[in-house]
C-alpha cells in the first residue's frame, strides 16, 4: 500500500502543459498551472468547461473517465450509470450514482456509490489528471487512479490507468484507457473469480454526428491473472439534450467472469 501511495502522489505532481508558436495564443493560470492555449477551439467542439486549446472528446459511457482531460477548474457534474444484464426472468440492476469535480485545471476529483438493486455494493474514490495536449488540438493524454472498497468480502481495489484521446478525422476520435488493477484481500476468505493482479483496457471508437449527437462503440477488456478474460462491447449514442442535460444509452453483449448475457446501460449526466 505505502508503494501505491508513493506512486500516486509522483503522478499528481506532473503539470498540465501545452505549448503553442502561434502569436495570437493566450494564457490561462489556475492557481498551480499555467497553459498556453494552442488556437482557437473549433465551435463544432468548443466546450466552456475545457481550458482553452484542449481538445474536446467524448467520453465512454460506462468505463467514463472522472471529468473530460484539460477540464477547467470549477467544473461540476453529476451522473447515473445504470447497466441491466439481459438474463433470466428476474432482471438484476448495477447503477452508480456518482459526482465529479474539477478541482484545479486539468485535475479532478470523483465520489461514487456503486450499488446492486437498491443495496449499497461498494465506496469508491477517483483521481484523474492531464498530461499535456498538443498544439493542433487533435491529441490529449493523461492519468487516472480509482480505489473502491468492495464490501462483500472486504476487497480493496486500486486501478492505476493512463489515458489517451485522439481525433481521427472526419468528427472520429478515439478513447484509449489501460492499466492495472490490483486487489488487497483476506486471503484466507473463500472469495468466488478473485485475482491478485489485471490488466486492464478500454477501447471507444467515437463518431459526432452533430453538435448534439455521437455515435460511438465501447470495448472494456481484462485480464484477471489465473482467473481469466472479462470483455464487453457496448454501441451506444450520446444525446446533448440541452445545456446541462446529457443522455447517453447503449445495447450489447457481455462475457463476464460469473456469467453471459445481453445488456442494456444508460448514464443520465447534470452538468453545473
């Protein structure tokens, strides 16, 4: 634990940067950092709650990052996830309310309560911060550390993950996430699909359609050492539906560990 730790506070401690040659660039300061806005951001993606100069990129919907890399300190949301297996007669929910704030530019910060039906599954924390983004806006990277306290079985999780989005052209991004994720457990405890160790990662390929519309399609993969492979894959749309309401909803199908099944998920976003 004191190793993970150690880790984490080296990672928070790299500043968000992005240089720029172009004349007409400007700065904006946060109390702790300083960013040179590379150009003028695109009105098909402008977004007032990313500093200026970041690239903006949709998110996945169910692996989803803690606020969108480059956002601006300040910025404020909360969402719903809620992901119904399609399997026997008696449907099962997984939902997790959760809430995201951009402490300072480019770093933030996440609450979230996992939850199976209406009991409380799990308490989970989330860090997210930026690297850099380069100067043509097309290309974006940073970290993300999320701990979750599972109660059955009192697990602790820590996925250490680095992320990266990139356009492609043609309203098209992509979402890459990868990481590891390592469990502290009894092991004495006769726990069910367990592992020490897993690798994680996480593929969006994304299309805008318009300001309002995305078509996009999810792939979240892992690895459980000695266990064996967890993959979903999940199309879905996000709908802009006005200012502060975003709805995103997707159908698809999942290979889980403990079983099978078709699925459904949605994620209801307020932005503030």
């Amino acid at each position: 634990m004191k190793n993970l730790f150690i880790l984490l506070i080296s990672i928070g401690g790299v500043s968000l940067y992005a240089q720029s040659t172009d004349q007409n660039s400007e700065t904006e300061l946060s109390d702790s950092v300083s960013i040179n806005a590379a150009q003028e951001a695109d009105t098909l993606y402008y977004d007032p709650d990313i500093v200026k100069g970041a690239p903006v990129f949709p998110e996945p919907m169910i692996f989803d990052l803690v606020r969108p890399l480059g956002a601006r300190k300040g910025e404020f949301e909360a969402n719903t996830l809620a992901l119904l297996p399609l399997k026997g007669r008696r449907y099962n929910v997984d939902w997790a309310p959760e809430i995201e704030y951009a402490f300072a530019n480019g770093y933030a910060i996440e609450l979230e309560l996992p939850m199976y039906n209406g009991e409380i599954e799990a308490y989970k924390l989330a860090l997210q911060g930026t690297f850099s983004f380069n100067k043509e806006a097309t290309f974006i990277h940073g970290w993300q550390w999320i701990g979750e306290y599972i109660l059955e079985g009192q697990i602790l999780e820590n996925s250490f993950l680095y992320l990266m989005g990139y356009d492609i052209e043609g309203g098209r991004s992509v979402y890459n996430i990868a990481g590891v994720r390592h469990n502290l457990y009894d092991a004495s405890a006769e726990i069910a699909y367990i592992s020490d160790w897993s690798l994680l990662y996480n593929f969006t390929l994304n299309q805008r359609i318009n300001k309002r519309i995305i078509l996009a399609i999810e792939n979240n993969y892992a690895y459980h050492l000695d266990v064996g492979h967890e993959f979903r894959v999940t199309p879905q749309v996000h709908w802009r539906m006005s200012e502060f309401f975003n709805f995103q909803i997707g159908a698809g199908y999942q290979w889980m560990l403990h079983m099978k099944s078709p699925i459904i998920a949605t994620r209801l976003i307020r932005d503030f």
